[in-house]
C-alpha cells in the first residue's frame, strides 16, 4: 500500500473513482480477493501507469493518406479500436477462464459461456480489421476472482458497466460512420452482457435512465486498478540462453 | 419517439397501398452506412482437455493440504534463472480465508504434488499439447489435442542412471547456447534423476538434441530424453512450456 503522498494524483481523483465504480462492485470483488478497503483501492487506482497504458501507446498504422486531416481521423479510429481491443482481450479471458475453471454453476454458468463466446468473437473481429495494428494479448492474472463465483459476478458487472462506459465515450470519437456503425453494434451487446450479470448479481439490470460516458484514462486507471493486467516485470520469462546442466 | 412511429406506420401504409396524388409527399429516412466490419459467430469453447500453468511469483511453501505439513519449498526462479512455473491440478479450494491450489511439484520423489496460496502464483496459462515418453518403445510422441502432431525415436537413460517414470511438465526452453553435447535446443523438465541427486542444479531430466545421432534410439543417457537434432528443433516449434509431460 502506497503512501497517500506518494501518489501522483490527489483527493479529486479519488472522487472520480468512487463516481465511476458507484455500486462498488470493483472494489468490494478487489476486497474479496486482496482484502484490500475502499480506500485502499481507490488509493492503488491512483497510481501512475503501467503495462495497460505501455500497450495502448502502441503506434497505429502510418498514415499514407495525403490528406493529413483524414489520416489523422484514421490513426484516432484505429487507436479507438486498439482500446475497443484490450477491453475485450480482458473481458474474453476473464469470462473463458472461469468457464475453464468450471467456477459456475446453473444461470451464472450459462451467461458466462455466452458471454466468453461473444466476447472472444469481439476481439477476432478487431483482431481482423486491425491487422498489424492490433496490439498483442496482454498477459492476464486474474488473483483468483474467476474461481469465486460471487467475486466473479460483482466483478462481471464491473468490466460490463465499465465496457459500456468506455464505449459510449469513444463513439463519438469515431470518424468513420462504418466503424462507428460497428461499435454501436457491440456496444448494444455489451449492454445487454450488463443487464443480464446485473440481474445475477442481485443488482438492478438497468441502474438510471442514462449511462455516463466515461473517458479513456479513467477506464484505464479503473482497470489498472484491478491489477488484472500483468506488467511486462511479471510477465513468465520461460526461455533461455544459458547452457544446459541437465543429467545429460 | 412518436414521429418515428407515425414515420414507421406512413411507410408501411404507403408501401401496402398505392399513394394518392393529391397527398403530400412524405420524407423518407435514408438508409445508414453499413458496418466497416462483421462480427464473426460466437464460437464455443473447444472440448479438447488443457492444462494450466502458474509462474511462481514468490518464494512459497507446498503444502500436504491446505495450510497442512510443508512438504517443498517453491523459488521463483529455476536453476536456469527463468521464471519457475507449477502446472496447476484440479479446481482451487477456501481455506483460512484463502485459496489453496494444489500443483505438481519440481521435486524428490519424483510425481510430487502439494498446495501452495493462489496468491503465491501468477496468472493462469494454457496449453493443449501433451508429450509421452514411451520407455519401451524408445519414442516420444507429442499430441495437440487428441490429435498426434510429432513422433520420434529417442535415446533414454540407462539401466544405472534411468530416465524415472511419471507425470512431469515442460518448465524451461534454452536456445542459442554453445553446447554441441546438448543439440541446438533443450528443453528442462520438472522431472529429477533418482540416482544422480548430487548432479550440477539439481540432476533435473532435459529433453535434447545430441552430437552422438549414431547412439539413438537407445538406453544411452544418465537419465535425459535424446533426439536427433532436426527432431529437438521441430519439437521446440510445436511444444510450449507447461506442456505436461508423461514417462511411460
């Protein structure tokens, strides 16, 4: 736990988190898991950036177009869709691996496979417009939330509202009217995924009449919050060029 | 709201029966930019089986059962200096408050497992290749899935220094050093020589290339699994680390 004064952020942000994860969802599942407070989480979300940042600074396609103002517009709608990306790589591995696990059971089993399967399509779907582009799978430690299922549903609800959030800051961000035609179409779904952990999680499936977009860094610190995304220091390293010293 | 609907409803009435002349005529709305990509079927989970693997994060005591008798000290680091992995058996298990999972151990007896702190590990990886070491047969067969996707003849150890029999995993991939005795790859495994216990980092069995094909197949080695060169290199192409590992 870092000191208050170390962090690079002070009080406001701290209130931004607490307004962006309202149910405490996120931070009551971290407190399952880590047994981390409130504000330890609020506090952890405010330091600086990681490997989620590091991967999202990836650099889009060099632009070829004459038109600057056009390639600009087309170098934003591919970073926007690199964002779109590592939100689904997180939400496909979140959901896969707790149907790996075989961590649910009955309703929650059911949603979480359908979930994953549309999820895992999400991200071969920008994987494939994004060619080269895409930014690789991060690599995922989920500390054991996919294996409670009552953390795993408050922290579904989480990614879901989040998911959705950061969608519906982005859309309008989009330039160009059939990627934005695409990501209205998932960002409905995503809202359907809310709706529907919501309603498993005891929570009410549709919370207010309006959905606050949220902006990029905040879903970002959000996530990093989570301290689901390895960074590249924790990453396994599994190869070498040391000689063997193997029986032989 | 309500002029969509009367929109909607002017449309269907005007499109079942023929307009008169002396009405207005009335806007039509132009049809939407079509989706920049689709979003593919959502596909299932395989049913091939998988195993996980966790790196070990911290230095942690294996356990008999959760929170019993340690029986093995876990280092994160291997003799290698990579990163030291646990192949991960079964589903997690509260305890104390805590997850407990139960893994297979890099140890004496060979075929050791214990539980460690789920929070001792990173996060979970998968594989779905599986390698078998036929003694007898002197062959050692890789399957992706249930599917055979490599075979070979191979030299094991002799009568007084035997390659030991069991279930072990891929822990270690080492390229690119100057060991002409090794071959041009090697891979270490988490299973250890019986016999050779005072062997340099441990006496672990390596799975290799050779400078002697003359030898294979055969009962030739102090314990390591040998195979011709081109074999070991198109082994290091199909096989990932944490692929578990059976001597037969």
């Amino acid at each position: 736990m870092r000191r208050r004064d170390d962090m690079h952020d002070g009080p406001e942000l701290e209130l931004q988190l607490a307004e962006l994860d309202a149910d405490d969802a996120l931070a009551e599942g971290i407190e399952s898991v880590w047994g981390d407070s409130r504000a330890d989480f609020l506090a952890k979300a405010a330091v600086g950036s990681g490997a989620l940042l590091a991967a999202l600074a990836a650099p889009a396609a060099p632009a070829l177009a004459k038109d600057k103002g056009k390639a600009k517009g087309k170098r934003q709608d591919r970073s926007i869709l690199n964002y779109a990306l590592l939100l689904e790589y997180l939400q496909a591995d979140f959901y896969t691996e707790a149907e790996r696990l075989k961590t649910l059971k009955n309703e929650s089993a059911r949603q979480a496979r359908v979930v994953g399967a549309h999820e895992r399509a999400h991200v071969k779907a920008l994987k494939g417009v994004l060619g080269g582009d895409a930014i690789k799978r991060p690599s995922f430690n989920f500390h054991g939330v996919t294996e409670r299922p009552q953390a795993f549903r408050r922290t579904a609800v989480a990614l879901e509202d989040l998911s959705v959030a950061a969608y519906a800051g982005q859309g309008p961000r989009i330039q160009s009217r059939p990627y934005l035609v695409a990501a209205l179409g998932i960002l409905s779904v995503e809202a359907r995924h809310a709706s529907w952990i919501r309603r498993l999680a005891g929570k009410t499936p549709a919370a207010s009449a309006f959905d606050e977009p949220r902006p990029k860094p905040e879903v970002i610190r959000l996530v990093q919050a989570t301290h689901f995304v390895s960074t590249p220091r924790k990453r396994a390293r599994t190869s070498s060029k040391r000689s063997p010293r193997y029986t032989g | 709201m309500a002029a969509l609907v009367a929109l909607g409803l002017t449309s269907c009435s005007s499109s079942s029966s023929p307009s008169s002349s002396d009405e207005p005529a009335r806007p039509t709305l132009p049809a939407g930019p079509k989706a920049a990509f689709q979003i593919p079927a959502p596909q299932p989970l395989g049913r091939t089986g998988t195993t996980r693997w966790a790196s070990v994060d911290r230095r942690v005591g294996a356990r008999a059962t959760p929170g019993g008798e340690l029986v093995a000290g876990l280092s994160p680091r291997t003799p290698e200096q990579t990163t030291n992995l646990v192949v991960v058996l079964g589903r997690a298990r509260e305890f104390g408050g805590e997850l407990w999972v139960r893994v297979r151990l890099p140890v004496l007896p060979n075929n050791s497992t214990g539980w460690v702190p789920r929070r001792a590990l990173g996060g979970y990886h998968v594989v779905d290749t599986h390698l078998v070491i036929d003694r007898h047969r002197l062959t050692a067969v890789l399957f992706k899935g249930k599917r055979r996707v490599f075979s070979t003849r191979v030299g094991i150890g002799r009568a007084q220094s035997p390659t030991p029999p069991g279930r072990f995993y891929i822990r270690v991939k080492l390229t690119s050093y100057r060991s002409p005795f090794y071959g041009p790859l090697a891979f270490g495994t988490s299973a250890r020589s019986a016999v050779l216990t005072d062997w340099p980092a441990g006496g672990f069995v390596g799975i290799h290339g050779t400078n002697e094909p003359g030898l294979l197949p055969g009962r030739v080695s102090h314990g390591c699994v040998r195979m011709e060169n081109g074999a070991i290199l198109r082994l290091g192409r199909l096989m990932p680390v944490g692929t578990p590992l059976t001597i037969e």
